[in-house]
C-alpha cells in the first residue's frame, strides 16, 4: 500500500507519516519498482498503534519506547499521564474561571481587562492587607465579578479581610446570595461558616429566604449563624433557633453564644404581637424536666429583656424558684419593671 494510501485510509497525512518514518517510529517495509514507499498490513497496524497511544496524551518518544521496549511496564507511564491529565485540567479550568470573570466584569477595552486581571490577583496575593485593599475596592471603578468575591470568602480565613470580603458582596448583588446558599451543602465545615456568615449580610428577601431556609440545616453552626441575622430583620422563625442557643444544650454547650441569642430575642421582642410568643417559649423550655439550672438560669436572664404579662407571671413565679440564682435573678428584674 502506497503512502497516499495509508493516509487516506488512516487518517494520517502523508507529512506526518514521513515524520514518523524520520523518527523511526515506523518505517515502511518495502518498495515499489520504481522506488515508492509500500506499507504492508503490519505497518499499517503499527500506524494504528501508534494514534491510540498518542490519543492517551503520550509524546512520540514515549510511544517508540512503549512499542519497541519489551519489557516496558505501562503502570508507572499511565499513573503519569493520569497525573499530568489532572494538572492540565486544573490549569485549563482556572484559566476558563479567569476568563468567565473578565467577562462578567463587561471590560469594554483593554485597559479595563488588565485592571480587572490586576484586582483578581491581588486578592489571590499572599498579603492579607493586599486582599482587605482589595476588597474594600470592589464597588470602584473596575468591580470585581461576585463570583470572585464569593469564592474569596469563602477561602478567607483572617477576619479582617472577610470582613471586607463580606461587605465588598454585599454592595454587589448579583448571584452572591445563590452561590453562598450552594456552598451551605460543602463539605467542609470552616466553608459551611463562612457561606452563613456573609450570607447574614447580604440585604434583601432573597437572602432573607435563604436564611430561613438555614434554620433546618443539619449544621447546628450554620443555624445559630442565621437565627440572628433573621431576628435582626423580625424574623419570627429563628425564635426555636436562638431559644436552642440560649439553653445552650448538649455537645453544642461551648460553642452556643447564649448573649448574642438572647439579644436577638429582646429585640424581636420589640414587637408587641411576638414579646408572648417568646416568653411563652423560654418558659416552656423551662418547664421541661431535663433542662439543667445553667440553663434555667440563663433563661430567666432571657425573660428579663421580654416585655409582657407573659413574661411578667413567669418571673413572678421563677422569683420563688428552690434555685437561688433564679430566684434572686427573677426579683431583681420584677423590682426593675416595678420601678423599685
């Protein structure tokens, strides 16, 4: 078979048959009467080869040692090119992260694409201060893409920048409230935080609904970091969440932040239609046989910023409580509400 042959049946051109040949990698076994190079079938074959090696990602030479070498071991070769796989895929898609980001930005020249490349890196730099500087200066001239934003966030880990990070997402809107709400299923819990922090901070009812969506996640962090926020906006929903961090119960005790929970009930509590609601709640809570004195203690403080009969009957009682704390706690605020 002569080359034009090979290639047309093959698929591979006639140069690059003749490079082939140039390396050594398959040479034709015979000849015309006129001199033309003539594949036999084997050769052919050996072409065929020679595109399903290459097609795995090896180079030329690799593929002369795989075919010629009997007693190569293609084990270490293919863990190498599963190797070098990954790390092209891993460059390809930060490189594609990179330009999807530019383009969110809408550069409308050059200048604005090289600004844009300059604030991506700076808050990839290894200077946190570089990171803050960049963060507070997102919403200027050449804003950053939020899914920049939202993937530096989440990777933040010094609180001062996150902090900038936070309110630079919170001033751009956009998809920020959706892609936090994503990284809420992560796996990694420090991650899980992060998303439910800065998603406390970003305005509007769509964050607000996801908020109230956090109350029922299994992460009983990512609970106690939402119930405030939503207090914060009269949330209704968050009082079984902050009553729960006021108790402070089980393997969650040393990380619940019984003040910053009960705050948050005496601020909603500011409305007259939920003060009964949650006395009611604490005081059910303090019913309950298996709540320790901690506990009831640190409920009966709760009570004490609750305006309402409710709340009022339940101190009266609580001032006569067998534990003294309660009861000396319960006193002092039914004295202060009485103006004694």
């Amino acid at each position: 078979m002569l080359i034009g042959d090979v290639a047309r049946r093959s698929g591979v051109s006639a140069r690059m048959l003749r490079h082939y040949e140039s390396l050594g990698l398959v040479r034709p076994t015979g000849r015309t009467g006129s001199g033309y190079r003539e594949y036999s079938g084997e050769d052919v074959r050996r072409i065929f080869h020679i595109e399903s090696l290459r097609s795995l990602g090896l180079s030329l030479r690799e593929v002369g040692r795989a075919l010629d070498d009997p007693g190569f071991a293609p084990a270490e070769l293919v863990d190498d090119l599963v190797r070098r796989t990954r790390e092209r895929i891993a460059a390809e898609t930060e490189l594609l992260t990179r330009l999807r980001r530019i383009d969110a930005a809408e550069p409308v020249g050059w200048e604005d694409v090289l600004r844009t490349v300059a604030l991506l890196q700076a808050l990839r730099s290894k200077d946190a201060d570089t990171r803050q500087r960049t963060a507070l200066s997102a919403s200027g001239e050449a804003p950053l893409p939020v899914e920049a934003l939202v993937e530096a966030v989440l990777d933040e880990s010094d609180p001062n920048v996150a902090g900038a990070l936070r309110w630079a997402l919170a001033r751009a809107g956009g998809d920020g409230p959706a892609l936090l709400a994503e990284a809420l299923d992560s796996p990694a819990a420090e991650v899980r935080e992060r998303a439910v922090r800065s998603l406390a901070e970003m305005p509007g009812d769509e964050a607000t609904a996801l908020l109230r969506d956090a109350l029922a996640h299994p992460d009983a962090t990512v609970r106690r970091c939402a119930a405030p926020a939503l207090a914060a906006r009269g949330v209704a929903d968050a009082i079984p969440t902050l009553v729960d961090m006021v108790v402070g119960e089980a393997e969650e005790t040393q990380q619940t932040n019984d003040v910053d929970a009960a705050d948050a009930l005496s601020a909603l509590a500011g409305d007259p239609a939920l003060a009964d609601r949650i006395a009611g709640a604490l005081v059910d809570r303090l019913a309950r046989a298996t709540t320790g004195l901690p506990a009831r203690r640190r409920l009966t403080q709760a009570l004490a910023d609750v305006p309402g009969a409710t709340a009022a009957r339940a101190l009266t009682r609580l001032s006569h409580d067998e534990d003294r704390a309660v009861a000396l706690t319960a006193t002092y605020v039914l004295a202060l509400r009485d103006g004694r």
